[in-house]
C-alpha cells in the first residue's frame, strides 16, 4: 500500500532530515526525534478524544 504524501509536504521534510554528512543522506537521530514527538503528540490527542468518549458515555 503506497500513501501519497503532498509534494510540498514531503519537500519540506526532506530538508529538515537532510544530512550531507550522513552516507544515507538523512539526519537519523533527528528523524527519530522526530518520529518519537509526533508520536507522542497523537498519544496526547488519543488519550484527550478516549477521556472525551468516556465522559460523554457517562
């Protein structure tokens, strides 16, 4: 299964992963960062939408 990604958003984490140094291109420690916060951030938004659930089932 392919996800399409708009054009401008895939350009714009290109260049903030980007890593000339690196032999693969890419920055990983600041990938994973990366991933890790947004990560948390939808687990922030989960456990909000899960709390609101609840509350309206009372």
């Amino acid at each position: 299964m392919e996800t399409h990604i708009p054009h401008s958003d895939y350009t714009q984490i290109e260049e903030l992963i980007a890593s000339e140094a690196s032999p693969v291109g890419i920055d990983a420690k600041k990938t994973h960062i990366i991933i890790l916060y947004k990560l948390e951030q939808i687990e922030q938004r989960l456990d909000k939408l899960e709390a609101q659930l609840r509350s309206s089932q009372k």
